[in-house]
C-alpha cells in the first residue's frame, strides 16, 4: 500500500519517484526543500554552496550561473582595485576587502544555490520524463542526469593548481 501511495504522490505535475530518481542519495536533503520551493519558500541556506561557492556550482551543472558568477568575480576585482586605489592599497586593506566579498559572496551564493538548483531540477526532470514513454530509459536518465559532475570541478581545481604552480616559478 504504502509503495502505490509513492507511486501517486506529486510535487507538481511530476511524480516524486522521478525526483527521487533524479536528486539520488541527496533526495532526503533536496525533497523537502522541492516541496517547500512548490509552496513558496524560495530560499533556504546550503552549505555546500556556501563554503564551496563556485565548485558547488559547477558541481551541480548550474554553467549559465556560473558564467554569470565569474563575470560577477570579474567585475568585483575592478571594483576592489578601484577601492584599494582610493582607501589605500595595503595588505591589511586588500585582505579585508576580499575577507568582506568572500563572505557576503558565500551568503548569497549559500541562499540562492537551492533555488537556482532546484528551479534547474525541475526543468530537467520534466524534459526528461516528456522525452520518452519507456519507463526504464527515463529512470536511466534521470539518475544519471541528477548525479553530479566531479570531473569538471576535478579539472577546474588541477588547472588552478597547475596555474598556481607555473605562476610562482
């Protein structure tokens, strides 16, 4: 009984068992927040995204809001030199101000990563299961599309490495 009654259960449109499929190992973290997304409660803190910022992003396959956070990194280090420039360009000075946006950065990024994650989630999930009539295929790819990228953050990390490294010799 309690099986069917999964079967039937929705958040929206789509049945939970697809969004279970899709969040994998996460969907006891992601569910109740999809759920209260549905509601009305956009925001709610992750705290992945906010101690690993743009690797969670990558992480979670979010590339459009992760070229608008690079851009907004970029824009953020002509301000930051801007201010230096004016305030007074010492050490003291430059870490507070990077303290200040690594923080507020992490806040942000920490409320709005679920959102942006799920909103994303929820797209997918219903692209997928409209894709194909056979059951079988749209668990396949739900899975696979729901799990993360741990090659791409990988990649991103050795290549900062490896810049770190050629830039100190």
């Amino acid at each position: 009984m309690e099986i069917e009654e999964k079967k039937n259960e929705k958040i929206g449109e789509v049945n939970i068992e697809y969004f279970e499929q899709y969040f994998g190992k996460r969907k006891d973290y992601f569910i109740p927040k999809l759920i209260a997304l549905k509601n009305g409660k956009k925001f709610s803190f992750n705290i992945g995204a906010f101690f690993f910022g743009i690797f969670w992003v990558f992480y979670r396959r979010l590339y459009i809001h992760s070229l608008i956070i690079l851009f907004v990194v970029f824009v953020e280090s002509k301000i930051e030199n801007i201010l230096l420039i004016r305030l007074g360009d010492t050490k003291d000075m430059e870490i507070s101000i990077k303290f200040i946006w690594l923080i507020t950065f992490g806040i942000i990024l920490g409320y709005f990563g679920n959102y942006f994650f799920l909103k994303r989630s929820i797209n997918r999930v219903e692209n997928i299961i409209s894709s194909t009539s056979d059951e079988k295929i749209k668990m396949e790819n739900l899975k696979k599309s729901g799990s993360g990228n741990w090659i791409l953050v990988l990649s991103i990390v050795s290549i900062i490495i490896l810049a770190l490294i050629i830039g100190k010799k």
